[in-house]
C-alpha cells in the first residue's frame, strides 16, 4: 500500500535524523562536553534544559546534577537548586521564568536570540490592550510568553494544568480570557464547557502536524497509541489516545501497553522516550504532505539555537544574562504563585 511506504520512510527518515552523527569531529565535541562540565563546577553554576533541546544539551544537563524537563520544572528546579548561578536551555521566556522564581541568581542562556512563536504572536502592548477591552473576564495566559504578559494576568497555565484551572474558574461562575496559544486555548474551552475568549496565536511547530497523516500512520500502525500536544489543531487532537504536556506525553508513553507510539511534539522529546521505552517503536507524527522534502519536521528552530559552543561561551566570557525588572518581576510572580498553589492544593 502507498499508505505503508509512505509511513515507513517516514519512521526511517526520522530514526536516521536521531542517530545522525554531529557534524563536529567526536573529538571537538568531547572537549566541549568536558570543558562545560568544569566550567559549570568552576561558576557554581547548574544546567537546566527542556526536553525540546539537542540530546547532547539534554545529556550535559543529565550528568552534571541539572535538570531535563518542561519549562515550569525547570524554573522550579532552578529555585531550589543550591547553585548560585542557573544556565537555561531552551527559549527566553523560560530564562525570564527562571529569573521571576530566582530573582536572587544570575540567569544566563546559551543565546537570547532563542524565542517562541507564541511569545513573538503576543506583544505585551497589544495583549494589554485586549485585557482592557474585557474588563469582565479572568485573564489565564500560557506559561509561553514574555514576562510583562505574564505580569498582565491573573493567572499563569501549563499545559499540564490548564484544564484543572480553567475547570475551577469556570465553576466560580467566571469567564476567561486565554493567550496566546488558540489550539490549547480551543481544547480547553471545548473540554471544560467554560467561556474562553481566545487571543489569535500558534505554536508554528504544533500547528503544522496532520490529521490525514497520522491516519495514514495508524492503517500501517493499527495497535499504535496516538500521544498529541494539545497546541495542535483540533483535528489531530481528536485523534489522540492520550493528550498532554511533554511530561504527560512522557508518561503515557512509559505506561500505555502499546508497544508502538506516535507522538505529535516537537522531536526532542524522543530522547527522553528513548531512555524509558527503549523497548517500544516510537513514531514522530507528519507535519507535512506527501510531496514535501521533510515530512516530519517537528523541531523548533529556536530550542536548535542551543548548542555545545555557545553554551561554552557563555559560560566562559557570561553576558546573555537574562534580566527582569523587579516590579515586572514581582507582578508576574503573582499568577504563577497562584498556579503554584493551586496545583500544590490539588495533589
């Protein structure tokens, strides 16, 4: 069947892409490895990293005491970490994260030229602006955007957590005002029944995922579990066994019976799912059509910003300091401590 090869070529395309070797001669690229992990003893410093990141960013952080996970764990894990100094791979709004949590240390990243789709879509004026001609709603924003948006809401989401508040919010009678990610902010309002006015944004690496291509997957992959972030389109959510935070999606992974999984987030995450299901065939879903050079693409090309030599220059030379204004800093801390609560109330 076409259906087949393509599907097949598809999983080859993206096991090679996995397994591809660093265009860096091995012996550069030990000697980076190396000189980061004396460098971040040297700053007492600590390396946190999002599943979304190159695997040997994800490894450094591993073997040096640091942290792999989604970008509120990381900041969590950032404040409670000892270390003086916090080194965050990922995308700036995740440094700016760090930074409200850990206003106390000094927070570098690889490069500040790394964003988001969904803090880039939602200008802090602009958003502002949207606020204010809605005087009645609850503003929730997603943890993906910039610290002054975060500083304009009431409250601050994970993707892990969006529907549990969205849920209780909207038994205390409240309508909501969600930013910026329309697809997530789509699938919350459809699953809690709530009134969610909903800013115009996407993640420009979930919204490209296909339903027609996971359906292609699944005539070859009939016992496959579908596993999707709910920042895709409501068409690929509809398809999904399991819909989650990476950490979620992890988890489903690691605990469905499934012995084949497709997974519909960014690729990154399939280093983490490597490590806990070696066992399983794990299949990246299609972010494009047949015709396409690369059909499944799925990787941010600012979490690709985070690599080995930048990494050793920062922590070589510092500078890429993030930076957040102590008042803005103390506003945003407000809606993500109520998230904190919240969630700590619910476990």
């Amino acid at each position: 069947m076409a259906e087949q090869a393509i599907a097949q070529e598809l999983v080859r395309e993206h096991l090679a892409r996995l397994n591809e070797p660093s265009p860096m001669p091995p012996s550069e690229r030990d000697a980076l490895r190396n000189r980061i992990k004396s460098l971040l003893k040297e700053r007492d410093a600590v390396l946190v990293a999002h599943y979304y990141t190159d695997p040997e960013i994800q490894a450094l952080a591993e073997e040096t005491g640091g942290c792999v996970s989604d970008s509120l764990e990381m900041a969590r894990f950032g404040r409670d970490h000892p270390a003086s100094q916090l080194v965050v791979a990922g995308v700036k709004f995740m440094g700016e994260t760090a930074k409200i949590l850990s206003p106390e240390k000094r927070v570098m990243m690889p490069t500040l030229e790394a964003t988001c789709s969904l803090d880039i879509g939602c200008p802090a004026d602009e958003f502002a602006a949207f606020c204010d001609q809605h005087p009645d709603r609850t503003v929730v924003v997603y943890a993906n955007t910039s610290a002054a948006v975060k500083a304009r809401a009431d409250w601050v989401v994970t993707s892990s957590i969006a529907l549990d508040v969205v849920d209780y919010l909207d038994s205390q009678g409240e309508k909501i005002l969600w930013a910026p990610d329309k697809h997530l902010g789509d699938y919350v309002a459809r699953e809690t029944g709530a009134d969610v006015l909903l800013w115009d944004g996407a993640c420009i690496v979930h919204e490209e995922f296909k339903a027609q291509g996971i359906l292609d997957l699944k005539k070859v992959y009939p016992e496959a579990a579908v596993l999707v972030h709910p920042e895709s389109p409501a068409s690929v959510v509809a398809l999904a066994d399991v819909v989650g935070s990476t950490t979620q999606i992890i988890n489903a992974a690691r605990d469905l019976p499934n012995q084949q999984v497709i997974v519909a987030t960014d690729q990154g995450i399939f280093y983490k799912l490597q490590q806990l299901v070696p066992h399983k065939e794990l299949i990246i879903a299609p972010t494009a059509g047949n015709g396409a050079t690369c059909r499944s693409c799925a990787n941010c090309p600012w979490m690709a910003m985070n690599g080995l030599q930048n990494l050793v220059t920062v922590l070589e030379q510092g500078g890429n300091e993030i930076e957040v204004d102590p008042e803005l800093g103390a506003k945003a801390m407000k809606p993500l401590t109520r998230m904190l609560d919240f969630a700590a109330a619910r476990r």
